[in-house]
C-alpha cells in the first residue's frame, strides 16, 4: 500500500478494515494464522475530504465502521453494502454523515447500543449520537472546558474514560452529563489513545512517551504496570515527536500488543506482568 496506514482494526479473522489518507479499504487475508497473507485488497469510494484519523467496527454488527478526522465529519459505513454495490458496479451511499464542525480525534460504538455511536474533538467536545437517519435521539454534546480532548473509551454502558493532551484523564457520565473524577497518568505527558478490555477489567493508556496499563473494577481503577517501548533505538531530544499505540489481542484475552513511532513491536502478557 503506497501510502500511510492511519489505523485498522480486524472486523473478523479474515477481514482487516483500514484508512490510509482520506479513503477507507478492506483486507481479505488467508492462511491458518490470522493475517498470514494478504489475498486481496478493495479501496471504498472517497467520501472524506481529507485524511481519516481513526476508525472503528462496531463489536455488535462487524459490517458496520465508524470513520472521523481532518474534515469535521464522522461517517457510518455499511462496509457489507458498498462492497455489492462495487461488484455490480452501482455508486449509491450507504454510509450516514454526522458533522461536528472540528478535527475528530477518536471514534467509538457504544459497548451495548448497536444505533449508539461517539466521538471526540480537538477543541474538546464529546459527541454521542444515534447512527439512524429517520428516528434519531438528540445528540448530546458535552463541553469539556479544556482542548486536546483526543481520546475516549468505554469502561461500561454509562461510564467513559476521556483522555487529554497534558496527560489528564476523565471519568465521565453519560447519565449525569458530568466529570466524575479527574487524575492524571504518572507517566505519560500526553495522552492519545485509550483501549479498554471489559473482559478481563483492565484499559490501557498510549500516548508520550510510553503506555500504562490499569485494572478497574466498580468502585476504583488501579495502577498495574508502565513500560516504555524505545527498543534499539534513541529517542528524539524532542519526546513530544514520540508516541506508543496499542490493542488487547482478541486470541489472548490477557495480551497487549504496543507499537511506537519508531518501528517497535512488543506483546506484553499481563497476566503475568511480561
């Protein structure tokens, strides 16, 4: 693929959805191992105006993503229609747009409404909207009073965790439409990503320059371990040009797999602190 890949996430052992500049794609991979080869390779149709800068598949119904970046837009595309509609080379529009005027930084379904969808902006609002066009709720839009909102994620239905450029963090509720604690990350002096796993109670926090992994229950969340990822290489003097991404391996319910900007890989199982 000639080009930058922005994000990707596997919609099943097959299937791999990606972005890479402003278009979204689809990977059919085969072999034994999931992702062993790569057989074939489907560019959608460009829909964004510019480059995509997170996306993501809903866990309830896999053909549906959720795309958001540079154009203040949010789409919502039935990835299953567009490709019959390519095989029978028909152009219809089978994805929803949800604007929000601003850069969205992340993207995320709702952990049990399937028509319930988020997002977040730079400048710092959290958005949650219904993906459907004839009876949608109202949006909710809250304010965060603070910039460099660049990330969120579910803890539960009604519970998310926003996370903000300085390294601060918020326990946010949906219900009450309120903070209900904010604490910042010891390690990290900025915050970009955050994935949890509802499975084993445990969510992870990427950013600069290195990533925590934390275990959560009903009434706290907990500092489990911190690593950095610098591998044989030399940080930049500038550590702010440096960041680590990760994702809990779905094969393994008690593994993290962590890249960084400088081209390393490590698996962390955190059942055993490795």
């Amino acid at each position: 693929i000639p080009d930058h890949v922005r994000d990707l996430h596997w919609a099943d052992q097959n299937h791999v959805v990606f972005a890479i500049g402003s278009k979204l794609g689809v990977a059919r991979c085969v072999g034994p191992n999931i992702g062993e080869r790569v057989e074939e390779i489907l560019m959608f149709p460009e829909f964004h105006k510019d480059v995509v800068r997170e996306i993501g598949v809903s866990e309830i119904n896999k053909n549906l993503v959720l795309s958001g970046g540079f154009d203040g837009n949010v789409f919502v595309t039935d990835i299953s229609r567009l490709y019959l509609d390519m095989q029978k080379h028909e152009r219809k529009s089978e994805n929803s747009l949800y604007p929000c005027g601003s850069v969205v930084g992340s993207v995320r379904w709702h952990p049990t409404d399937s028509f319930l969808a988020s997002c977040t902006t730079d400048v710092g609002a959290l958005h949650m909207f219904d993906i459907r066009t004839d009876r949608k709720r109202p949006a909710m839009v809250f304010d965060a009073q603070k910039r460099e909102l660049y990330t969120h994620d579910y803890r539960d239905a009604h519970t998310m965790l926003l996370g903000f450029g300085d390294g601060t963090l918020q326990v946010f509720d949906s219900r009450n439409r309120r903070p209900l604690i904010v604490f910042s990350d010891p390690y990290q002096k900025a915050i970009g990503d955050i994935q949890f796993n509802r499975t084993t109670k445990h969510f992870a926090v990427f950013g600069v320059p290195e990533f925590t992994l934390w275990g959560f229950s009903d009434t706290e969340m907990r500092l489990w371990t911190h690593h950095q990822l610098y591998g044989n290489h030399t940080v930049p003097q500038n550590v702010m040009e440096y960041h680590t991404q990760g994702v809990f391996l779905p094969s393994n319910a008690e593994a993290l797999d962590v890249t960084d900007s400088l081209g390393s890989m490590a698996i962390y199982s955190f059942s055993h602190g490795n």
